[in-house]
C-alpha cells in the first residue's frame, strides 16, 4: 500500500473527538463516550422501525419480480440514510463534521479495499479448487449480481458503522487503541453467535479475522477501505461464487459444489471459518495495524494521555 494512497486524507485521532463542551451534571453524562453509544443507537431507531415496516408490510407481500424491485430500492435509500443519519448524529450531538465518512478520497479508498476483499477471496477459491474441494456446477443469471452487490454493500456499511465509527471510535477515546481494538472483536464476534451453523471455533475465526476490518479504520480513520473490504469479500464469497456467508446461504452467480475438510472450505459456516482464510486475513490485518503504529494512529487511554 503506497504512502501517497493512505495520505488522500489526512485524519488523526483527536480529529475525530467530540467537540460538545457539556454544562451540568446532565451535559457532563451525555458527553461521556460510552453514554453516547446508546445516543447513537436511540438516532438510528427511526431507520430501523422503517425497514421493518416496508419489509414486513410491503415487500412480504407483493409478487415476484416486485418485491425484488421494492427491495433493491429500499436497500439503495438505506445505504443513503445510514450516512445522512450518522452525520446528523455527529452534527447535533458531537458538534463536528463526520471526517470518518467524508466523500474526499473516499472512492480510491473504497476501490482499494474492494480489490483488497476480492483477491482475498479469490485466491481462497483458487486454493479450494486445486485442491479438488470447490468445484463448479452450474451458473445462474448474471442478474444475480446487482443485487447482491447493493445487499451486501448496505449490509457491510451498517456493521462497519456500529463497529468502527461507534464502538470502536467510543471506547477508544476512554480505553485507548488496544483495549478498544479487543472489545471490538469480541462485539463483532458475539455479533455472529445466533448465526446457523456457529460454533465456538467459527466466534474464535471472525475474531481473529476482524482485525482486517479494525486495522483499516485504525491506519486511514476513516470507513471507506474497511468498508470496501467487508462488501468486497461479502459479494465475492456469496454473490459471486455462492459459498455461504457466515452460516446464511444466498444464491450466487456460480452454483459449486463444495466438498473438503471443514478445516478447508469452513463447512456450512463459509470461508471465513478457513483456517486458510482466517490465517490470510490475520496477516494482512496485522501488517495494516503495524503501518497504523508507524504513523502514530493509535491513542493511549485517556488517563495515560496529555
């Protein structure tokens, strides 16, 4: 990764902390990071409370090819209000613009991590078939695709947003980077424990992989390269070549048949439960997160702070 691709923007820690100046007992417990969890939680309700109702009242409802249609729309205004709602947060209530999902240098950003995601994946896949444990089967419509790119793309962009620019972001500015960083994995992977198919080692697996999405936000703080990554691998893994995705199975371009060790392929769960898999996202997430050292991206707690 060039040093011109990760300078586009320059962002630092302290950039990204509140800048609301609290009054009172009252001000003082709604400033406190972890009380503003909750506030981002109780601004995305509305969104929420949404979805379910054009979900469960509309598109549950109409035939075929209609609630396909309603769906990709509703997908594509969710992915809008996700950012509208999240920088209507940080105005309001942190009294700063949201650096973390500015639009400058976001397209390389993306676009980096995209490629990112979808080596990792592909070469998984090539692995899996030299060794006789992914093998094609048949294909299906090529129309497949838009929508489960836009599916996981608004997917991946809600998950990336809890975990990085609330949970993570939060409890750093209390905690510091290294305390933060093994609560974030622990909440991405309990995040996954109703999930079909999950199993202690298949947490133990999206907690080692998630530094691949923490380390990013840590190296650029910003969403876009974790975010590419995470829709990237998403789309490639299941829309592409219709492995499952942590435990759900979602129809893909390419029908395989899928038969090796479980060690191998990561069973019903997906690739990400591969020790192949897991073991290449370690790697690439550790080297994002000693470059992010370099360059003196990672904050102490705050009692240890100046």
């Amino acid at each position: 990764m060039s040093h011109k691709l990760i300078d586009i923007v320059s962002v630092k820690p302290t950039d990204l902390f509140s800048r609301f100046e609290p009054t009172g007992r009252v001000g003082r417990f709604f400033s406190f990071p972890l009380v503003r969890i909750l506030v981002v939680v109780a601004f995305f309700v509305p969104l929420a409370l949404i979805n379910a109702i054009v979900i469960f009242q509309v598109i549950e409802k109409v035939p075929e090819p209609l609630a396909t249609q309603i769906d990709v729309v509703r997908m594509s205004l969710t992915f809008v209000l996700i950012l509208v709602t999240y920088r209507l947060y940080c105005s309001l209530f942190e009294r700063r613009p949201a650096l973390e999902i500015s639009f400058r240098g976001s397209a390389i950003e993306t676009g980096l991590g995209a490629l990112l995601g979808a080596a990792a994946v592909t070469f998984t896949v090539v692995v899996l078939y030299l060794a006789g444990a992914y093998t094609l089967q048949a294909f299906n419509s090529p129309w497949i695709l838009p929508k489960s790119l836009i599916l996981f793309g608004v997917g991946a962009l809600f998950q990336d947003l809890v975990l990085l620019c609330v949970v993570f972001r939060l409890l750093e500015e209390v905690v510091g980077s290294w305390i933060a960083i093994a609560v974030s994995l622990l909440a991405f992977s309990m995040a996954h424990l109703g999930n079909p198919e999950a199993t202690a080692g298949s947490v133990a697996a999206l907690f080692l992989s998630g530094i691949l999405l923490v380390a990013p936000f840590i190296l650029t703080r910003r969403l876009w390269l974790s975010w590419g990554l995470h829709a990237s691998w998403n789309f490639m893994q299941s829309g592409v070549f219709g492995m499952p995705n942590s435990g759900y199975q979602f129809p893909g371009w390419i029908e395989p048949v899928i038969d090796g060790p479980s060690w191998l392929t990561g069973g019903p769960i997906g690739i990400e439960n591969s020790f192949l898999a897991v073991g290449l996202d370690v790697l690439l997430g550790v080297g994002m997160l000693i470059l992010a050292i370099k360059r003196g991206q990672l904050l102490a707690p705050r009692w240890r702070r100046r």
